[in-house]
C-alpha cells in the first residue's frame, strides 16, 4: 500500500505515530521558515508542515507542489499549535520526512473546492475533476448508500435480483426508443430498454414470485429540466398479490432508506385519489408540505359582469396566507410570473384581506365587499391574507394555477427541503386522450388493469375507466409508481383494441407475451422507482444531475467524451445503413 492512513483518519491519540499518507494536494501556504499543505482524498484533508530549518531541501521540493499534484510523504504526527475544530484531523499535522511526487497535474480549470468557481458547462467537460469536490463526492456516496439499502431491504423481503436483457424488441408505445443496429441481422434493429416491464412480468409467469432490479433504462425523448436520456429504476414486481400489498411494501421500504441513509422517519403516507389531486392541487403529484388548496370559485365569481370570469370555464382561487402586505410592485412581477409563456396565464386577479376587515381587490368595479367576503369565506382567508385568482379553460387554470401555488410556497419558505411529506396518488384514469392522434393512449402503460367494476365502461365511456394504478409521491415529485398488472390475455387484447391496435400488430409486437398468459399467469403487479430522483430528493437537491457520476446536458449530450459523435464509414458499411441526413 502506498499509504498506511487515510487523509481523514488521524486524530491526537495518533500523537508520535510514524506515518504514511497519499493524496492530492488541496493548497499550499508558504510562510517564510515553514511551508504548509493540505492534502486530500476521499476521507477528509490532513495538514502537512515542512521547516526550513531542519529540512531546507524537502521545504524547498514542497514549495514547488502545485494544486492536485498527486504526492505520497512520510512523516510523524504532532500536535498542533492553531488548532481547526472545524475538521477532524484539525487537532494534528504531519511532520514530513520525506516527499515523493506520484504525479504532477496542470493547475485546473476551476477549484476543487466546497464553493467552486466553475460554470456548470465546464464542470460537466471536466467532470472527474468535478467529482473530486466533497459536495459532489458525497452525493455519490449517498447513491451508493440507497443502492446497498435497497439490496438488503429488499433481499430480507425474499425478492430475487434478476438482471434483463438491455438489447431488445423496439416497440412504438410510449416514449421513443433508442434503437442499436444489429450486424449480424442486416436491416435489423435491438432497441435499448424505456423499461424492463414485459420481461418482469414475463418472471412472474415463471413463478419467481418477487423480482427486483436496480437498472439503467433509456428514453428518447425530448429533454425537460432536469430529464436525462439514460436513467436508473430500482425495478420491482410481486406476484399473488392486491395493490395494498405493494403499497405497504413499498412504504416500508422507503421508509428503510430514509432512516439509514438520512436518519428521517416517515410516518403517515396519506393516500389521495387521482381526482382528489388534479381537484385540490392542479396536479397529479401534489406537494402537500403545506395546505394552500385550490378553490372553484365559479359560483361566487361567475354572472357578475366580469368577462374574463363570465367567459372562463373555470375559476380557481388560493389563499397566501400572509401576504396581504405585498406591494404593487410584488404583485406586478408576480402577474409577469403568471403570463410567461412557461405558465400561459392572461393575467392574474388579487385580493387583499385588510386589517380593518376590508377587501382591496383588482376588480374592485365589479365585486363589492360582499361577494369578495364571500371569495373570502371559500378560500378560508382571514385579516393578512391574500386571494390570488386565475380563470379559463378547467385543464389549462389548473396547471397554471398549480404552478403559481408553489411559487407562492416557494417565497414563503413553506418548502424546506429537509422536511419530507410522502402521500400515494391513487385511481389513476386508465386512458387518456390525445389531440394530436384523436385517439386514446395509456396514461401508465398498456399492461395495467382496469379496476374490475369499470370493465363495462370500455365500451361506452373509456375516460372514466379507473386503472389499478398509484404513483408514490415526495415533496412534489413523482419517486415511484405502478399497478396491478393484465394477467389475463382476451383483456390483454382487448386492451390493446382500445388502444387502436389491430390483432396483427399487437401479435407482432407484444404476441411473446400474451402467448405466456395462456401458460398460467399468476395475478401480479409492481412498482418502479426513480433511483436518481430519489436520491436527489434525499440529499436536498434540485437536479437528478447531481447524483449521476457521469450526467448529460440538457441536450443529451456528454460534453466530457463528446457523444454521441459520427461513426467511421466502414462501421456503416459493416451495418449495411447509409445516412440520408436531412438538410
């Protein structure tokens, strides 16, 4: 070993300990008779001293050690005289008795440091440098800590890890699939998992019972914020069970990592119906931190002789407690917020409960002080508070007002990271509809069930089918989700029917598996969750990017080896494919 101790292991019991240590160098300070360095590694930063007066040589070799230059020395520990409490190591330093340089290293493009002064661009070029910062590093660590949870938890729990093929069949439901040629099959194509959801079924029908899998899947899809084209699941089925069953299970488990990794107790995961969501919060993956319901005002603010309101499918109001001292200008800026092309809104109605019991509102002209008592009264605001209302078309004012509630909980502090408030969504629609197609798609995928009391609606009202489908929910972002699964093939292909899937296609695409339902498919269901979500939300960070050793950009780039890139014209020809790139 070319180190005895770690950079972050020493304390003052080592006092007189002759050792070795390994590292990078931090930072120097050159004082005169005395030359001080900081070395780094994964473990913490230990001080090492060098003095002119009883090695002139080996200060004189250190004072040309430049930041990141890999070093070994070799030393005795003694105490120090500036102490630093701050760190472990702070109470200790290393004598140096000798000094060998492993490696030099160019002075780098930004400080490896806590507080770094490089972009992100740059940071994401030089990401191995990037990884070295302790912020990044412990992310990683964190990761590394869930996966290993997970393992456990979930071997104790009986489930069998079971890996899944990354090559294989391109199917057109869902996102767009990244698609891999095959050389050996000439005009033939693999395509890289969205998800491993047909071959964990296909174990519950070879009666493993319980699977799971920490796995990569893959996306090609235009990138969001904060998307990424490769991402991981921890990917889990079980079979002879009810969707309480996965609930629990997967309650339990959550509840595991957030206690070991975090030291976080999770109590109540309050359950909340699909309807229940979109009614309450305008979203189906509400943050329910905080309270700030949204209210259908349609009663009290429609047939007044406002227009805007008069002409809206709906009215929805908030109440931001508090906040009735917001200034013109505050309210002016937060109008602009609302008519981004982000958020879509026209315009944005406020008012104000004074401390007299008085209502200052916007449309003053067209609501007196009753009927805004009124508005009042619905949104439950008291003397402070501040009514924010949005109207139009229901599904347009719902997301806009669901983004402007959690920006107002946003400027109201009501978002700590560190408080954590999981709630399952429930009773997911089966299908929803699509403008562009005309036609219906699946809202989770086409193997999730029906609830067996809405099977007669296929027919006659297939928008008010409810699936056996739930989403586990964290502080606003979806972590987990998924449902009991078709086990049955007629309603496997009576699903796909009502999909607008011929009987040739969906044999063509999906025959392997409802082959295997007519071999004694046990009833079965399952759950995914985002491993880099979940881990972003743990470490109180905004950006999955974070908790990736190796990220893309949000054009689904990797800016550090520069992929995807062109390939040689004799690979091409090896594949026979000849490009007919467009202009």
């Amino acid at each position: 070993m070319l180190r005895s101790h770690t950079c972050g292991e020493l304390n003052i019991g080592n006092l007189g300990n002759e050792v070795t240590l390994s590292g990078w160098v931090q930072k120097s300070r050159d004082l005169g008779g005395m030359t001080f360095v900081d070395l780094r590694d994964r473990y913490g930063l230990t001080q090492l001293v060098f003095n002119m007066e009883t090695n002139e040589d080996l200060c004189i070799e250190a004072r040309k050690l430049g930041r990141e230059f890999v070093i070994q020395v070799k030393g005795a520990v003694i105490e120090r005289s500036s102490k630093n409490k701050k760190i472990p190591t702070g109470e200790i330093e290393i004598e140096i008795e000798e000094l060998t340089i492993l490696n030099a290293a160019k002075t780098p493009p930004f400080t490896i440091e806590d507080d770094t002064d490089g972009g992100d661009d740059l940071r994401m070029k030089y990401r191995y440098l990037d990884l070295r910062r302790n912020p990044v590093r412990e992310n990683m660590i964190l990761r590394s800590k869930v996966a290993i949870e997970t393992r456990k938890y979930l071997a104790e729990e009986d489930f069998i890890e079971v890996e899944t093929p990354v090559l294989i069949k391109s199917t057109p439901e869902g996102a767009r699939d990244f698609v891999v040629p095959s050389r050996m099959n000439e005009g033939q194509f693999y395509a890289l998992p969205q998800s491993p959801q047909t071959f964990k079924q296909l174990l519950m029908v070879s009666g493993f019972d319980k699977y799971f899998q920490i796995v990569k899947c893959f996306r090609d899809e235009d990138l969001r914020a904060d998307r990424q084209p490769e991402f991981t699941q921890i990917d889990c089925e079980m079979s002879f069970v009810e969707q309480e069953d996965i609930l629990n299970t997967f309650e339990n488990l959550t509840r595991h990592l957030l206690k070991t990794v975090i030291n976080v107790d999770l109590k109540d995961f309050p359950r909340m119906t699909f309807d229940e969501a979109m009614r309450d919060y305008g979203n189906d993956k509400p943050d329910i931190r905080f309270d700030m319901k949204l209210k259908d005002i349609n009663a009290l603010a429609q047939n007044k002789g406002f227009k805007v309101f008069d002409d809206a499918e709906l009215v929805l109001a908030i109440n931001a407690k508090g906040c009735a001292g917001y200034t013109r200008k505050q309210l002016d800026k937060l109008t602009d917020w609302v008519k981004r092309p982000q958020i879509g809104a026209k315009g944005l109605i406020y008012v104000k409960c004074n401390e007299d019991g008085s209502y200052k509102s916007s449309v003053d002209k067209f609501f007196d002080q009753e009927q805004l008592a009124e508005w009042a009264k619905a949104t439950n605001a008291e003397v402070g508070d501040l009514i924010l209302v949005l109207s139009g078309v229901a599904n347009e004012v719902r997301k806009q007002m669901s983004e402007l509630r959690l920006e107002m909980g946003e400027q109201l502090g009501l978002r700590d990271p560190k408080i954590f408030a999981p709630l399952w969504v429930i009773d997911f629609p089966l299908l929803e509809w699509d403008e562009e197609t005309k036609r219906y798609h699946a809202m989770h995928h086409p193997f999730t069930s029906p609830k067996p009391e809405d099977l007669d609606k296929l027919d006659t009202a297939p928008g008010e089918v409810k699936a056996n489908a739930y989403d586990m929910v964290l502080n606003g972002s979806e972590i987990g989700g998924g449902s009991i699964r078709i086990h049955d093939r007629d309603l496997q292909k009576l699903m796909f029917q009502h999909l607008g899937f011929t009987d040739e296609e969906a044999q063509e695409q999906f025959g392997f598996l409802m082959n295997a339902f007519e071999y004694g498919a046990p009833p079965h269901g399952g759950l995914a969750f985002g491993l880099d979500r979940l881990c972003a939300l743990m470490g109180g960070a905004e950006s999955i990017r974070d908790f990736i050793a190796f990220p893309k950009n949000n054009s689904g780039r990797d800016v550090m080896i520069d992929a995807p890139s062109k390939i040689d014209n004799i690979q091409l020809d090896e594949l026979s494919l000849n490009l007919a790139l467009k202009s």
